[in-house]
C-alpha cells in the first residue's frame, strides 16, 4: 500500500469512538501510520542495510513497544491512537509479507525494489479523497 492508502484508513479510524471525540489523537493517528515505512524504507532502500523495505517496524514487537512507549511519555490516549495507526498500517500491508514475529523467527527476505504502482496510486489517491470528503461532512 501506498502512502495515500494508509493515510485514508487512519482518517477513517479517526472517524470512530473514542478517537472521534478527542482532536488531539489526529496527529499521532497519522503519524504512526506513516512510520513503519518511515523506518522500514528508509534501512532497506536508502541505507541498503535489509533487502526490503519490510523488517525492523513491520512487527508485532514495534507495534507494541513503541506505542507503550509513546503511552508513558505523551498519555494512554496518544498511546491508543498510534497503537491504532500504527495496527491500521500493518493490517493494511496484509497481502504482501509482513514479518509478524521477527527478529525472533526467520523469514525469507527476498531483495526488493521499492514498488510503485501508478494504478494503485491513483485508486488509493481516490480513496483518500473519498475519506477526507466524509470526514470533512462528519466533523
């Protein structure tokens, strides 16, 4: 999934209790959606230090530790909010390898290029217009 593919799906969580009532989960909402691929990416494309962008923050492990992280420095509610985000992420990169349980069990990295598919693109781009047309009418 793209970047505006995750941006639509948190959107659309924000758009549910308990997040819905309070504006102050927006931010981390967004934020962790975007940030396994912001991690991820950047280690196996830009540093060339994994053979895909898909390791280190596409995991149960980060999922849980960082937003218990973000839960004691910043509050429970920006907690849930990027536990949500981030959980929205990895639920929507579903259809393609995600390394659940790594680094404790092994996985078969193959070496990838970052994809970029322009028809997908455009389908999620139409998604994220969609979600900000509701979520601009449900404010």
């Amino acid at each position: 999934m793209h970047i505006p593919g995750h941006l639509a799906i948190a959107l659309a969580q924000h758009c549910l209790p308990p997040l819905a009532k309070d504006k102050k989960t927006l931010k981390p909402l967004l934020l962790a959606c975007l940030f396994p691929d912001a991690v991820d990416k950047t280690i196996g494309y830009v540093f060339h230090a994994m053979p895909n962008g898909r390791h280190y923050a596409h995991n149960i492990f980060s999922l849980i530790g960082l937003s218990l992280i973000v839960s004691l420095i910043w509050g429970k509610t920006t907690g849930y909010a990027w536990f949500l985000g981030y959980a929205g992420h990895l639920w929507a990169d579903r259809k393609s390898l995600v390394p659940w349980f790594f680094p404790i069990r092994k996985y078969n990295f193959k070496k990838g290029r970052f994809a970029f598919g322009l028809s997908q693109f455009i389908r999620e781009t139409v998604f994220l217009i969609i979600t900000l047309i509701i979520y601009r009418i449900s404010r």
